[in-house]
C-alpha cells in the first residue's frame, strides 16, 4: 500500500504554503494534553532566541504536532498567528480542529523544531487516525504510572474514561 501524503488531507494550495510553517514540537506531549490553552499560546507563539524568534512564526499560520516517538507526530492543530489587527493572538483555524488529538503522521524532524512547509510538506505522511482523539497519556497499568498531582487531579476530575476503565486504545506505550 502507498502512503497517504499529508497534502491529501489538507485542502492548502501549494501557491499558499509560503503563509504556512510547520512546527515539530518536541517534549511538549503533557502541555499539549494537560494544558490546551497553554499549548495553543506558550508553544505556538513567538518564542526562542535571538535570531530564531524573528523568524520561527514569521508566518500566518502554523500547522503544529506534537511529538509521541522519534519520527511519529500527532496533530495539533493549524494556528493563525495574528488578528485581524496584526498582533500576536494565536487562535485554531477551526476547519482542521477534528483532526487535533486524532491523526498520528511520521516525519523525520530534522535540525529545528520550524520548518517552511515548502522544504517539509511533502515529506510528511500519514501513518494513522485514531477513533477518538488522544485527549489524555494512555492507561499502561497500574504498575507504570509515573504522574505528577496536577496531571492525576485533572483524569480524575474529567473522570477520564481511559483510566477509569483501564483502556488503551493507543498503540504501542508512549
């Protein structure tokens, strides 16, 4: 079977892709599940140093995953940089958002974590979409929980199905 491009996907013409950067979030998985709103302004804003904070979000948008394994990444949204104004508000360009927390891709990262979607887009492919969305870190028994009071308070005040019933539905353990 072929692999499924990411292009397929996602209705971006390639006349467009200069307003579009492609952000490879490495060790951001619990402030992508735990903290959305955390994720969607600290993780997807101008931040870095020096030279790479002028141009890592130079552009309109940002086609954001978050890193589960070395060179498997699960969606987490497309970002408009700016409002209508011209300042820094990011907010989820909501025609992708039934996608965030589902489709898993494979890409090899590379040296950054920001890449012009011309020099990276074609590269990356589709390896699966999950039923429900990855939402919280998977049950892998009781034997391998490692959480911090923050992260448990929160699956037990969301009552989180995954751990109330011992489920994963995940593959693999991340």
């Amino acid at each position: 079977m072929n692999d499924i491009s990411i292009a397929d996907l996602f209705p971006i013409s390639k006349e467009e892709y200069d307003k579009y950067n492609v952000h490879l979030a490495s060790n951001a998985l619990k402030a992508f599940l735990f903290d959305r709103e955390g994720w969607l302004k600290n993780w997807n804003s101008n931040q870095g140093h020096g030279d790479k904070k002028r141009t890592a979000f130079k552009r309109d948008f940002i086609v954001s995953f978050v890193q589960l394994y070395t060179d498997e990444w699960l969606f987490g949204g497309v970002i408009r940089r700016l409002d209508e104004n011209g300042r820094e508000n990011p907010v989820f360009v909501e025609k992708f958002n039934p996608l965030i927390g589902h489709l898993i891709v494979k890409c090899r990262k590379g040296r950054t974590n920001y890449r012009k979607m011309e020099n990276i887009w074609s590269e990356i492919t589709v390896k699966e979409i999950l039923d429900i969305p990855m939402e919280t870190l998977p049950f892998n028994g009781y034997e391998n929980v490692h959480l911090s009071f923050d992260e448990l308070k929160l699956i037990i005040n969301q009552n989180v199905r995954l751990w109330r019933e011992n489920w994963n539905p995940y593959r693999g353990s991340i």
